[in-house]
C-alpha cells in the first residue's frame, strides 16, 4: 500500500462550500508529479471537519483527476456507525485505500479500538491503512494491539506517528514493532520533519503533507532513500529544517493553506473555522521561508 | 447560570437511534428531584457522537420533560459553522443555557479558540458556559484566555476541569481565575472524584455527571456546602470513594451507563459505538460497589 511518496494534499473549503476545482488541481498536480499513491481527506485534508456527503464528493473529485495513481481516502469519525458508512461507500466508488483513525471524543479502550477495527475489516475488502496520529486522536496504540489489528484481514499498512530523534531508537521501535506484523503489513511515517528519519530506519514509505503541495522535493528524499542513498536523503530533508520549523510553530496543515494560498492554487482561509488561517507578518513569513527554499 | 447541582444526564442510544423514552425518563427523575438545572447533550450525553438532527430532537425531548428546570445544553463540535447552527437552533428550542466546548481536530491555538467563542456571543443571546475539559477536548485555556472569553457578551459560567488535590492549590486555582472574570460569571466544578474540593475552593456550583442519575447524593453534598456545613459534604463525597475509583477505572460514561442498565432505566449498551458498555466481571463489580453505596 505505501512505497515511496503518498501524499495528502489540501482539502480548500470555506464556511460555505468546498472548493472543489482548487482541490482538483491540487490532485492534477500530484498526479503529474507520478507520485506513489494519494491519501485523500487524511487530517491536512480536513477529514474531521466535513460531514459524509462532502466527504463522498471530495472522494469522486479525486477519483476523477488522479489518473493512474491510487487514491487512499479517510474514513475516520467518531462514530462506529459513521466510520462503517464511509468505508461501504468508498470501496463503491473505488477508493483504492481506506485510511481509519481511532478517532476519539471520550478516551478510547484498547478493546474498544480493536472492535472499530474489526467491524471495518469484516464490512469491506478494500486494503486498509491504520492510522495512528497521537496528536490528533489522543489514542495510544501498543504494539501489541498494532499486531493483533495488524492480523485482521484487509489490514495492508500502518501510517506511524514521528520517531525518536535518536537513529537507534529509531531503528529499534521500528523493528520492535515489525515483529508484532504480518509480513504484508507496511510502515509508513509520518511527522514530515522527521520522515527521513522513518526511512532510514526501515519504513516502507512517507505519508507526507509536504508531498500533496511539495510532491518534487519530497520524491527526491524518498527516491534517494529507495536507492540506499541516505545521505542525499538525509540533505534534502536538512536543507529543509525551516519548513520544518514552520510546522512546528503553527501546524502543518496551516503553513500548507497559506503555502497553497501563495502558490495560487487556492484562495486565502482555506480551511475550515475554528481555524484561522495565517495572516500579516506570519504570513509573510511563511512566503519568505518558501522563496528561500526555492518552494514558491 | 450555576448553583448547586447541575445534572447531567445520558443520552441512551444504540446503532439505529436514540432511546427517547428512555431519555425522558431520565429527565423527569432530574426534575422531580428538583436539580438547580440540567445538562443535557454534555460529555455524557454523547452530544460529540450525534448528528445536528438528532441533537435537536434529543433538546426538545429534554424540554419536553424538564418541568421548572432549566435545560443547558451542548453545542460543541468541531466546526464553527455547526456549533453556530446549534446555538440558534437551540436559543430557537428555549434552551436556557449553551454549553460549548472547544471540540478539536488539529490542535487549536489561543486566538481561533477566542475567535470561536466570539462567533458564537455575537450569533445569539442564550448565556453561555465556556466548557474547560482538556481531557476531552485537548484543549488547555489560559487563564488570561479564560477573562478575555469572559469580558464577552453572555458568558455566564465557565465549567472547570478537576482541582488540585491539595485544598490550598485548589483554593488557589480558583482564586487566581476568578482575578480574570467578571463579578457576574460564574464558576462551577467538574470532575465528581473531586468535587467537593472545587466547593470548598469557592465554586459556585458543581455540573456533575454522577447526578445525572443519581442526584440525591449528590444534592447532599451541594446542599450541605451551600450551607457551609463543609464537614457534611466531605463525608458524604468520601463515602462514594468507591464510585469515583470506579469512574478512574473505566471512564464516568461507561459507569453511568452500566448503572442506568441496572437500574432498569436503559437497555443494555446504550453508548455510541466504538464505545462499548461494560460486561461480565466488570458490570458485576459496578451494580456490587452501586449495591455497597445503596445506589442500586
């Protein structure tokens, strides 16, 4: 399900609708890029955010502009109930790829989880990707629930959350987790700042914000990393810290609104209140750090 | 907007509907009991697993049933332009007060949090209840947030998470809030474990999960720190120890849950899924400690 660059572009919205002709160029443009696969309304694309019938509209809009490349699409909500009609209704439209977060509002059991999961596994056949974003869920997997989930049918892939800064730790985690997998069962990481990192330590491929608006420059990191070549890898993403220092100061799916916004390719505010997009001085930031990165 | 008890009931439901029956029943043993007010569609009532439709439908049901008492209610969710369409629908249905959380996704900054708040005091003129539950909604306000959410027009009170286990932290803690807000905001406590201290400490009243089906022992303890009879109070909150470490156990929705099936009041199960009641051994030791306290 993941090898190399799936990337997660924008879903462009306002109060009012989505702006579905912004969203589909940015589908053009990965598409064109030749990246690995797409994932579709992940949380830069606002899954959380849009109620089911808007997320079935953003799913055919992929569909329709992205060419060869596999769309995986979010099929996360809090509800069971909710999660079940999104899957159903995905594989009807041929998603290639359902991506399922545990989703949280009342903190979520272990028990609880692998029961999500199970009732998804044995409603669809289409190749699931579980996804685990502490930060956004506030759920925290052990690696013994990975496996047992991991054992499920259809499971095909895990998008792991940002490891540790340390190579070795890094390495290990990974391969502590690979021993709870069924061999089928990829990694990807994600945490874009970090993502080499994940490669280096033997992850299959990134899951990657940067890569829905940024597909060029992420593709070299990971076609370098597919050759072994970890030190081109590794340079590529260095030359990039103060993108990654954007992220960290106000969250990835901002700077890529506003990035997007800059590019053209959607109007300002794009993204769906309570938040804001970035403005004034932070905006022109953002466009500064871009220009010097020879991103814009 | 807060003295003495606030309850908060369930809201029953299974995969299909909403128990409305069942629902009512609750309500009206609130209002026989003759609670300070109601919080119907809070953390307990699931409000965060249900569509606007049947929120509404659960509101009028609640108004319905809720005699003299006032009837608050949730309008939190994760979108601006839902909450806002609860807080007219419910100023519309006669809700007496708005309790909004700041739901989030993406991890919200200070500035769309106050912009949220703002949004919706200028939309409708019900009072509002700034509802502070990090634990739910990862959301952690500043007290400087806190009086500038406060100084807007109809904040009426502001529902604080668990105090310090140390009494003077705690009477520190609210000290030190109440600087921020103005005179006519109130504040009351949440987190039942704990929530005499939050009494002691200076808090108005108490929104309180355990009476929303319960409201007895509860009323014992808000009557008799009304009456600063602080001694009364303390020893009655003790005596649930076993309860609250029921809560710390397995989530205070789960507990409730299970109690009202003992109680005859709900079918069995009656959370949104992927929450799942509690079965077996574990609803075993639930009605064994509710029988123990003389609450079943």
């Amino acid at each position: 399900m993941i090898h190399g660059l799936s990337a997660f572009p924008l879903t462009p919205m306002n109060e009012s609708s989505i702006d579905l002709h912004a969203f589909a160029g940015l589908v053009e443009r990965l598409a064109a890029a030749g990246v690995g696969s797409m994932g579709v309304l992940g949380s830069t694309g606002s899954y959380a955010y849009l109620e089911k019938a808007e997320r079935m509209r953003v799913l055919r809009e992929a569909l329709a502009h992205s060419g060869d490349v596999p769309v995986i699409v979010g099929i996360g909500a809090l509800r069971t109930r909710d999660v079940l009609a999104l899957a159903r209704d995905a594989e009807d439209a041929g998603a290639a790829g359902l991506l399922l977060a545990p989703v949280s509002y009342q903190p979520l059991k272990e028990h609880e989880v692998y029961t999500l999961f199970e009732s998804v596994c044995t409603a669809v056949g289409t190749p699931i990707c579980v996804y685990d974003n502490p930060g956004t869920t506030h759920f925290r997997f052990s690696d013994e629930l990975h496996g047992r989930i991991a054992a499920l049918p259809n499971i095909a892939s895990i998008k792991i959350p940002r490891l540790s800064d340390d190579p070795a730790e890094a390495a290990a985690r990974v391969t502590a987790l690979r021993a709870h997998l069924p061999a089928h069962v990829t990694l990807g990481i994600s945490g874009d700042a970090a993502a080499v990192r994940g490669l280096a330590a033997g992850c299959d491929g990134w899951y990657s914000v940067t890569g829905g608006l940024f597909p060029g420059v992420v593709q070299q990191i990971t076609r370098a990393a597919g050759t072994g070549d970890m030190a081109t890898a590794q340079a590529v993403s260095a030359r990039l810290a103060p993108l990654w220092a954007l992220y960290d100061r106000f969250g990835g799916i901002r700077v890529m609104a506003c990035a997007a916004a800059l590019m053209g390719l959607c109007a300002e505010d794009c993204l769906p209140r309570p938040l804001l997009g970035l403005r004034g001085e932070e905006r022109a930031h953002v466009a500064q750090v871009l220009r010097g990165l020879e991103l814009l």
